[in-house]
C-alpha cells in the first residue's frame, strides 16, 4: 500500500475540511456597538439603499432593510397508509418561513440612534 498517497489525501482532506469551515464562519454585526458611531451614509454603503425609508419631522430618519426574503413551500409525497390496501392519495405539507427585517432609526445629526431586527 502506498503510505505517502495515503498522507498526502489525508492531508489534501484536512485542508478542504479547513477551508470549508472557515469560509462558512461569517461575523455578525453588533449593532448595538454602531450606536452613536454610525452614519446613514456608511449603512448606505454597506449595505445598498434600503428598501424603505421615512424622514421624520424632527429630522430622524427611520431606515429598512430587508435581510431574508419570505419563502412558500409546498412539498408532496406518496405515503404508505398501514391499513390501506396499496398507496394513498399524495399528502400536501406547506411551510413558510417570514421575512426578515433590519430597522435602522438615526437621529437628526444623522448618527445611528437604535436598531431591531425583526420578522413580518
């Protein structure tokens, strides 16, 4: 058996393994540590114009983000009904996972007042 192609596949493995580990880790953003320290201007940069926007009379502007977009499902199978001769009629199941909000609310001197994220 030839011990050096077994180490190197090994090896080769190992650093697929790491790769893939270290590409499925993303940070989080702490908005919470933003507050007070971040303009509309850089949200409108990193993350893109957002998706609704409302300009307060006070001058606050109150910012939305759509994160992750709401998703229908509906999925079909033949089952096997125990006391039914042969299969049953196909069964429906619909799921649906809500979208995804980030609010951003900043005050008249145009820095990041608070943040929620939350599902509608």
């Amino acid at each position: 058996m030839n011990t050096m192609g077994a180490k190197s596949h090994f090896s080769l493995m190992s650093l697929c393994l790491a790769l893939l580990l270290c590409g499925c880790a993303t940070s989080k953003i702490n908005w919470a540590e933003r507050v007070g320290r971040y303009t509309f201007d850089q949200a409108v940069v990193e993350l893109g114009p957002p998706d609704k926007q409302a300009r307060l009379q006070d001058g606050t502007v109150v910012a939305e983000w759509l994160t992750r977009p709401s998703r229908n499902r509906l999925y079909t199978s033949a089952g096997w009904y125990p006391y039914w001769h042969g299969w049953g009629f196909p069964t429906y199941v619909e799921t649906y996972s809500p979208e995804g909000w980030l609010r951003l609310v900043f005050g008249p001197d145009g820095q990041l007042k608070e943040w929620k994220t939350y599902l509608r």
